[in-house]
C-alpha cells in the first residue's frame, strides 16, 4: 500500500508558539521552564532552551571540531504548559476573536498573550 501522507486538513493548531515560555508539567524535566526554540507540528513537538537536554557525539569537520555537545531533544507537546503573561503559573491556551483578529488567550486570567 505505501507510505500514507499525514493530512493537514484535520490536525489542531498547536497553541505553543516560538518564543513562548513554557513550563514542563511531566517527564525527567518536570518543573523546569524555557523558551520554545522550535515547534515541530507535524510531529506534536517542541524544542525548548535547557530541557531535555541530550549528549551529541560529533565528528570533527573541516570547519568544526568534534567532541561531544549538550542540546536539547523535542518534547512532546502534551507535557508544557504556557506561563501565564499576569501571574506566571502554568495555563491552558483559548482563542478569542478580537478587532476581527483571533488571539490567543490565558484560561487562568483572561490575559492575551502575545
């Protein structure tokens, strides 16, 4: 049968943007807070700044030596949270028509994030 291609048509908008701080509310890195660097939509991940950091062996290039580096693997969507923009906490992420514009919105405190 082949490869089947992933349909676009259906899949949920991920509410986590690049940019974003965002707390770990599962896993090893339970607790820890960062930067989404990335997002990956197609696979429901996002690579965020200090968490889930990994050891990558390198072999040393013509431009770069080798050696072995700290950077940080994707994580599942699933397990961040959006920091509340008013009260710093874990949120969840609502949508808002606003000025003709959706945006998107704090559950805790009513707040649009930017």
């Amino acid at each position: 049968m082949g490869n089947k291609v992933k349909q676009n048509r259906f899949r949920p908008k991920p509410k986590i943007k690049k940019g974003d701080i965002v707390v770990v509310i599962s896993g090893a890195d339970k607790g820890k807070e960062g930067e989404v660097l990335e997002v990956l939509p197609l696979k429901n991940r996002a690579i965020v700044a200090d968490v889930n950091v990994v050891r990558k062996h390198t072999k040393p290039t013509a431009e770069k030596q080798g050696g072995i580096n700290d950077i940080p693997a994707a994580i599942h969507i699933s397990n961040l949270m959006l920091k509340d923009p008013k009260t710093g906490e874990p949120t969840r992420v609502g949508r808002e028509l606003v000025d003709g514009k959706l945006v998107r919105v704090s559950k805790k405190s009513g707040e649009i994030i930017k």
